[in-house]
C-alpha cells in the first residue's frame, strides 16, 4: 500500500504538485519532526495509479540554452525601495494584471505562515513583493494556477525553481500560450516549523503577539539587508542579516529542506520563463550603477519569457555578457548549498525545545583553538596522527 509518494523523502521537494495530480484526491501535505511539509497518501482512496510518483518533477530536469542575461531596475525609486533588489518582479507582475489576468506569488497570511496565492489587482501585489525565506505552501496555488491556465485565463507563476516545476508537472509538462512563469535564484527553503519557533520566541521576547515580518527592509541599504519584525503592542524590532539568529542559521545552511541539498535546477536547467535575482557584486562590477538602492539580475530562458518581458516598462536595463563573475558572488546560481555540518544537532536541540537564540550563537560560534586543532588534527594521514600521539 502506498503511503507517500516519493521512496527517498530527501528528493521530496514539497511542491505539492501530487495533491493536484491525484485523480482520487488521496495525498495531503503533512509536517515531518523538521517542520517540512511531506505528502502523505490516504491507502483507502488509493487506488495505486501512480500518477503522483509518474509526474512528479524531482530530480527531473531539461538541459536548457544558456539564457540570456541583463542588469537593471525599475525607474520608480520609491517602487524600488520596497522592493527586495531592483524591482523587477512588480514591473512583470503588474503587466499580467493589465491584461487582465492573475497574478501568483508569496504572501505572510496573518499567521505569518508563508503561502502562494493568487492576486487580481495592483494595489494586491505589495504582499507578494519582496522575499520570504521560508518555505512556502504551494499545493492550492499550483492546482488554481493551472485551473484557470487550463480555462484560458492569462496567468503569471512565481516561486521557486521546484513550484515552477511543479506547476508544469501538474499541467502535465505543457507550456501554454497564456502561462508565464517566474523564479528566482534560490539558497534553498528553511523550514516553516523552525520559522514559526523563531517567531514564536520572538513573541515570548517582546511580551506581544507578532503582526508582521519582513526579511529584506532595505533601511540600512540594500547589501546590508535587515528583518523587521512589528507586534501588536506597537513595538518593532530591526536586526541584521548578519546579527539576526533567524537569518544567521539560514545563511549558514543550518536548517534547510534537505532536496535543497541535493537541486540541479540551476542557470541553465532552470524551468521558467524569467528567473530574477540579487545582482550581488554590482559594486565591484558595475559600480557606476550601484547606489545601494538595489539591482536586479535578469535571465531570459524561452522565446515567451522574452517577449513578455520586452512588453514590459518603466525599467532601466543593461546586457551581462558573461556569467562567469556570478560564480564568485552568486554560488547558488550554479549549484546547490551544502548542509551545515550541525544540522543534525541544530535539529535535535530544535525538537527539544523549539527555537533557541542561545543554540543558534553556540552553534554557529566561531571555533575555539582547542577546536580547531582538533579539527586539523582529525585531517591528518594517520601515520602522521600515530606519531604525533606517539611524541605526546
């Protein structure tokens, strides 16, 4: 009897294409011990059609040419202000809604729960502008998304490379004419659960219930991002990425989806339209174009993806002739982040007692020097280690 849909819960990305996909609406997400949302099948409405399985998007991808690539911003300061680089998402966005269709990316619902939904409006597209660093629910998304695609309805997807793929696998590896897709360069999704701990201690800090959470407030500059929490009594907490415990742990990889690990959807295997991200190393590589407001990196991966784009306006566009500089500043556009070597103990304090801001500055305290010759010894040949041990 099947109980999930993928053998290997590591390849599970937890898109939640497979909750669409089942002709017998069997499989629901569930949150493992991490906080990571997993399906799970319900044996009695199975009918072991392995359609989950057959289309699921993991590990699967389509070698691509390499895209084409442009720097820039919107022209609108105080747009890309609010933005989280160069705003380029609001100008892509807003010309979907013109046309009269729909709109799908990220919002905080009121919970501070991270979800995928559908807008209709202008004004609607500041709670999806910006970046979340938290895995976000995508199954609803992906099977309305498709829904209105499949009634001929304009629709533009954002999320990460693996919901684009998932949206695609539910609509059965097409491409229609009225589906643009948009994704971003991905460090990989922290998980939901370790997030709602953070916030939860956050609240348990401050003696009030949070309202809302931003992760990229461009405040002290663009490079220098800072998260700013507000609560209900009024107060507001502004911190550093380098300085916030939250930030910190998922910078440093700490508690990332562990098929984040393992993603091959990079540069040229990316399955959307458009992928945008941080146009990280603009001050040394276009310095005449970096005032700290933000610029975003541009990819172009298909015929449609270009064309929409071109319909767009109000930005401020110049070509990137090589990605090579990107491999430096940009690591996760061409491979996937590597697991923090305390992840398994970070996971084991977090199942304890939830989210601790002592754990975080433990774990992620720089080695001491009776580490770090321990750490140089255990590198060693062992001959070399024998007659070390041998001397002392």
């Amino acid at each position: 009897m099947r109980t999930t849909v993928q053998s290997d819960p590591v390849r599970c990305t937890g898109c939640g294409a497979c909750v669409s996909i089942c002709p017998q609406h069997a499989v629901s997400m569930m949150p493992d011990a991490e906080g990571f949302l997993y399906p799970k099948v319900d044996g009695e409405k199975c009918i072991g059609c392995n359609l989950c399985e057959i289309r699921c998007p993991s590990g699967r991808t389509e070698q691509r040419s390499e895209p084409k690539m442009l720097g820039g911003s919107v022209q609108d300061e105080q747009l890309r202000m609010q933005s989280s680089s160069g705003g380029l998402f609001t100008s892509l966005a807003v010309q979907m809604i013109r046309r009269g269709g729909v709109v799908f990316g990220t919002v905080m619902n009121e919970s501070l729960t991270a979800e995928v939904v559908g807008v209709f409006s202008e004004e609607a597209l500041s709670g999806i502008r910006g970046s979340k660093y938290v895995q976000s629910q995508s199954a609803d998304a992906i099977a309305n998304a498709a829904d209105l695609v499949e009634k001929g309805i304009p629709v533009l997807f954002s999320g990460t490379p693996c919901q684009v793929a998932g949206l695609y696998a539910r609509l059965k590896g097409g491409h229609p004419s009225n589906l643009i897709t948009v994704d971003f360069v991905c460090h990989g999704t922290p998980s939901p659960g370790v997030f709602a701990a953070y916030i939860s201690e956050l609240e348990r800090i401050h003696g009030s219930k949070a309202v809302s959470f931003a992760f990229r407030d461009k405040r002290l500059g663009w490079k220098n991002f800072s998260t700013v929490g507000q609560f209900e009594d009024g107060s507001m907490e502004t911190v550093t990425q380098l300085t916030d415990p939250y930030m910190r742990g998922f910078l440093s990889n700490l508690y990332l989806r562990p098929s984040c690990h393992e993603c091959h959807l990079r540069f040229d295997t990316l399955p959307a339209d458009l992928t945008i991200a941080d146009l990280w190393g603009a001050d040394k590589l276009y310095p005449e174009r970096d005032d700290d407001t933000g610029l975003s990196l541009l990819l172009i991966h298909s015929e449609a993806g270009k064309a929409y784009f071109e319909s767009c306006g109000n930005l401020d566009m110049f070509p990137i002739d090589s990605a090579e500089p990107f491999k430096r500043v940009n690591p996760s556009l061409f491979g996937p982040s590597v697991p923090h070597k305390k992840r398994e103990r970070f996971f084991a304090l977090y199942r304890k007692h939830g989210f601790s801001f002592d754990d975080i500055n433990r774990l992620l305290a720089p080695p001491g020097r009776l580490q770090k010759t321990a750490e140089w010894i255990a590198h060693l040949p062992g001959a070399v280690k024998r007659r070390l041990l041998h001397s002392s």
